[in-house]
C-alpha cells in the first residue's frame, strides 16, 4: 500500500511493530500521529496535549510522536491507520474519515458544548459507534467552537455559487453543491496550488488556519456567516485502549478534559483572526439578514439531511444529543 511505503520513508518501520512498548516500569508508550503538519494549527492542541501527558504520566504512559502531514502519512489515510492499528493514536478530523464512519460528520455540527457530552451521554454513544465501525476509542475534542467559512477569489451578491469550483470535503459538500457549486477533494495541503493554478475559486475552511499554509495570498473574500463547527478529534484505536491500564486510561482521559478546555475562549481568537485576514486584504462578504438566515438554515438541513440519509439509525440520535 502507498501509505505504508511513506511510513517507511519516514524511519517508521521500527516502531509499527512494536505495539504498545512496555518498559520495566511498565510504562506503557504509544505511538502518534496528526493528520497535519506539526506546529500547524489544526495540531497545536494535539501537541499540547502529548506534552500533559508525557508530563502528568511520567512513569505510567508516554506518547511518541512521530509527526504529522503528507510526509508521515495521507490525511485521507489516517482513519484507516487506527481502525488497523498501524498507529495507536492520531489527531484527525471526522471529515476525513466517512468513507469508514459516515456518522462522523455529525461531530462537526454539534452545537452542544463538548464538556456536556460527558454527562449528557453523548460521549459513551459516540464511541459505542466508532468503535464498532472504526476500532476507535473517540478521547477528546481537540478543536471546538470554531466555524467554518467559505473564502473566495471573486465576490458575490447573494448565495449563488453557480459556475464556481471550490475545495471541499464532505461535511460542506453537499451545502456548496445545493447553492451551483463544483465541489472537488482536495488535500489540504494541495488547497494553495489550485489556488494558484486556478483549479479552484475558492475553499471552505475554518475561520483559522489559512495563513499557515499562504492560502491569503490568493484569497479576497470571506463569506458571513459561518457554519458548522469545526472538528478534530484524538483517536485511539480500540485494541490499544483496551490494553491499557485503568492508571493510564485515566492519564489520557484528564489530559484529554483539559485539552478540550482549551477551545472555550476560542471567540476571541476569531476576532482577532478576522482582524488578520482584514489587514491581508480579505473582505467579509455579508448578505441581508434574511438571505443570512436561509444561507445558515440551508447549510444545517443540508448536511443534517445527508448523515440522515446515510445512516437513518444513528443520524437522529446523534442530532439528539449533539444539538440543541
């Protein structure tokens, strides 16, 4: 497989088949993965959160990480690599694994806050579901309270993206497709070459991130409001989970509660990533309030139509508990 020949590229070979190393002091360590460069922004509280670990489980459990992005592995590819177990742990976004779990774009429009999950039996559904379909213990949210918007090279007037080619992966496929556009998946890391090239008129992408990979150089707009909430979560493949200690579970756990903490003053950030991208030269494209209201109504049915469509047992539910 292609994936596993990257692996190897990267001098991982030594420790895919190690498993879960035990030292004498039975210390477990794990190995990791983000589905983004490190020091991107969709890994920094992946990041933070292995070095609380590495930190509060001295003696009990260490992450090894082993870096993230094209270079370690496809992003498309990761979901696969912890359903298999070539990886125990990875920083990803459900939206890059619904070929494995179509229910895993519900995550990405969740309105309850995720410190409720825990108690409103959000959580144990969730990983009740990925770990039959995926061999996945979900452990946290890394990246909460953050939308998601549709930037653009040319304008428009009104919600009409007829004629226009733009970035996508699923969760806003269908939103832009129901409004004309031409939905193409693209890597994130290949967003700036079709910008460049004109393969593409624009992308959807959260509020934050685009300057870590220059995609303001060839963005002028940014449509209001935003929609969705953007997701990452950090996955443990089931077998390693379940091999773990109760000691070492509760490790991951506390530290994954704190890196969810993270995300609550997230607001701020937006402000003052819009302030940014204003000073970059990117406009806020912002309809009349009744156009705005149909934009963000449509962009929740659509997408709610869909998981509902391709999963009618667990779609409901999910949005039950994941949404006010």
């Amino acid at each position: 497989m292609k994936m596993f020949k990257q692996l190897g590229r990267v001098a991982l070979a030594c420790t895919l088949a190690a498993g879960i190393g035990q030292a004498a002091a039975q210390e477990a360590t794990i190995r990791a993965v983000s589905a983004w460069p490190e020091g991107n922004f969709f890994s920094m509280n992946f990041e933070k959160f292995i070095q609380r670990v590495n930190e509060q489980g001295k003696g009990v459990i260490k992450i090894n990480y082993l870096g993230g992005g094209q270079k370690v592995m496809p992003p498309f590819e990761v979901g696969n690599a912890i359903k298999s177990g070539v990886v125990d742990m990875a920083n990803v976004t459900g939206n890059f694994y619904t070929n494995l779990l179509p229910e895993s774009d519900a995550l990405s429009v969740s309105t309850v806050p995720v410190q409720e999950w825990r108690k409103n039996g959000a959580y144990d559904y969730i990983n009740k579901l990925w770990g039959q379909k995926l061999n996945a213990h979900y452990l946290g949210r890394a990246i909460d309270n953050m939308p998601y918007h549709l930037f653009l090279k040319k304008p428009v007037s009104k919600p009409d993206l007829s004629g226009m080619r733009l970035r996508g992966i699923p969760i806003y496929r269908e939103f832009f497709q129901s409004m004309g556009g031409t939905v193409l998946t693209i890597p994130p890391g290949e967003t700036y070459t079709a910008l460049e090239r004109g393969v593409i008129d624009g992308y959807g992408w959260p509020v934050s991130g685009i300057f870590d990979l220059s995609l303001q150089e060839h963005t002028r707009f940014r449509v209001e409001p935003g929609f969705y909430n953007t997701e990452v979560g950090v996955l443990v493949n089931l077998n390693t989970w379940n091999r773990l200690n109760a000691k070492q579970k509760q490790v991951l756990t506390d530290a994954a509660v704190w890196m969810e903490n993270l995300n609550l003053d997230n607001a701020k950030m937006w402000e003052a990533e819009k302030k940014k991208q204003a000073e970059a030269g990117i406009k806020a494209i912002e309809f009349p309030p009744a156009e705005a209201a149909a934009y963000s109504k449509r962009a929740t049915e659509t997408i709610w139509s869909s998981i509902n469509q391709r999963s009618p047992e667990h779609g409901p539910k999910l949005r039950q508990l994941l949404t006010r």
